[in-house]
C-alpha cells in the first residue's frame, strides 16, 4: 500500500489550536540541557521531557485534544481506547478530568504500573492476548457492542495535533532546532512534532528513532509503502505498533528528513546513561530519540538538537534484570 495522494490531515493551525486547548490543562514540561551530553556530543542538546507530563508521557497532550472536542452526545456515552500503555493512562485521565467514562483495551502483558495507573485513574480494562488477537480488531468489537466512539492512540487529527504542541514548546523555550530526535511507533508523536517544526524551525531535521526489532516505520519511510511488524520483541513496549497510520504515514514522508533504528542493548545503554547523568526516569520507548542522537553518529557536532523524552513510566522490576 502505497501512501494515499490525499490532503494531510494536520497542519501547523490545528498544532496551535490544540495548544490553546491544553493551555491549563496539560503540564508545559521544562527542556532541560547537560553540560556532560554537550560535550559528547558536540552538540548543544535540549531535551524536552515529558517524563514529568500529567500520567508521565506524552500522550496526555492528544488525547485531551481529542476528548475535550467531543459532541455531548458522545461524552454521554463514553469513549473506547485501545494502548499498549501510556495512551490507556492518557485518556483514563482525560476521561476523569472531563467527566467522560472510558473503556481501556490493553495487551495482558502491559506493564503493571500501567495496567494499575489505567484503573486508578478510574478506566475500565478490557484485557486481551496479544499473540492470539489483534487489538484493533477486540477494539473494533467492543465499540460497536457497546456503541462507544473510539479514541485511537496516533491515527486521529486532534490526537496528532496534540501531540505536536511538544515540539512547539521546545522550540518557543530553547529557540530554533537544526535537529529534532523523535520516538516513533504509530507515528502520531513524531507526525506532530515534524508539523511544529516546519512551521517554527524550517530548517529543522526531524529524525525517527526506532527498535530495530520493530523497524516497521523505517522501512516504511524507505520504500515510500506502508510496512509492518507484528508484535516486535523488543524494550520499548510502547513502540510496537504494527505499523503507521493512514493518517500519520503522508505526514511522516512529508516532513521527517530521516529514521534510524537502535538495538534494545543500544536502548538500555541510553535508558541508564539519562538515569544516571540527568537524573531524571525515562522509560525505554522514551529513550529512543536519546538512543539515536547517542548512537547512530549523525553529523550534529556544533549543532542545536532537541531530543524528545517522551515517556517515564518505567517497570522497574523489569528494568532490574537488566542492572
């Protein structure tokens, strides 16, 4: 499948609406520097950390977009969701902040403080085998059974357009970016932040990272086709998604200038390297665009790069393992 020839479903006007729709709802997280990284790399390097967003990632920011611009009708009824983790964290809290009931489908084996912050926040979790169904296809029942619209965790305009306003603060707060290091999975996150970036920065490299393991928008990005990868195994929980969306996949080929992959060995380097040095939590899938800059040696050297940490919700007891 090749990517669709038709209008792109977000622009920098949707990024800025969805930043006034945030405004007092969603955490502006601080873009924090380090001498330490600035000298390894060479480069002067802004992360944006949204380990400290409301829930812990990113996701907050679309799925309050999305929810905030529900018909009454809907709110009434509820909302459906389907996530691997921090996107069920995301709208369980939007659902409470606004008054709207929501049913979570989530893989059995997410990690527990996910699982556990989904409920606490007042969600209802539909649990599913991930290596005998498909999430989309459980979501897909569950709505129409119980008629609840469905907030999907990337392939949504407002979701994408939320997710964006990320990349707008950092570069309001720190200034033109020459490069942009970005997390992908479905591709909703890095589609965002590549439309703030045209428009703040136009000279901004936006670069995808990945798991090699679940490479399946790097090959995308490369065949110009839409590739997937079922169930990776790798790290970064929240970066298996099958593939990118209909939405997201023109958006990614129209504004992204590259995507490289790193190994979860690679990742977990990352992960304890940011634990250590900035002293701040980021979970694997958030470390992604730091495992990039770190490790696949592009030319930043005496360059402004921002990196977006976007997660950090971390499992500890499975990041023991790897101590």
């Amino acid at each position: 499948m090749n990517a669709p020839d038709r209008p792109l479903a977000v622009s920098y006007a949707d990024v800025a609406a969805a930043a006034e729709q945030l405004a007092g709802h969603a955490h502006r997280t601080p873009a924090l520097t380090s001498r330490t990284i600035d000298e390894r790399t060479g480069a002067q390097v802004f992360f944006k950390c949204e380990n400290f967003q409301r829930m812990g990632a990113f996701k907050f920011r679309g799925a309050y977009n999305a929810m905030s611009r529900l018909a009454p009708d809907e709110r009434k009824r509820g909302v459906l969701a389907y996530s691997s983790g921090n996107h069920a964290q995301a709208v369980a809290l939007a659902g409470k902040l606004l008054g709207v009931r929501v049913t979570i489908v989530i893989p059995a084996d997410a990690p527990a403080v996910k699982l556990d912050a989904t409920r606490g926040y007042g969600a209802e979790v539909v649990l599913y085998d991930k290596h005998k169904e498909v999430r989309e296809e459980v979501a897909e029942r569950v709505a129409r059974e119980r008629e609840l619209p469905v907030i999907p965790p990337f392939d949504h305009p407002h979701v994408i357009a939320g997710q964006g306003t990320a990349a707008k603060e950092l570069i309001e707060d720190s200034g033109p970016l020459d490069y942009l290091f970005v997390p992908v999975s479905g591709g909703g996150l890095i589609s965002g932040c590549a439309v703030a970036a045209s428009h703040l920065a136009p000279d901004c490299k936006v670069i995808g990272v990945e798991p090699e393991a679940g490479d399946d928008a790097t090959r995308s990005f490369r065949t110009k086709s839409l590739q997937s990868c079922h169930n990776p195994d790798t790290i970064a929980d929240g970066a298996r998604t099958h593939s990118l969306g209909r939405l997201t996949f023109p958006l990614v080929l129209r504004y992204v200038s590259d995507m490289v992959t790193v190994s979860d060995a690679e990742l977990v380097k990352s992960v304890f390297y940011l634990w250590e040095r900035m002293k701040i939590i980021v979970e694997p899938t958030g470390a992604l665009g730091a495992a990039g800059l770190f490790e696949r040696g592009l030319p930043v050297a005496d360059k402004r790069v921002g990196v977006i940490l976007s997660g950090g919700n971390v499992d500890l007891k499975l990041m023991a393992k790897y101590f």
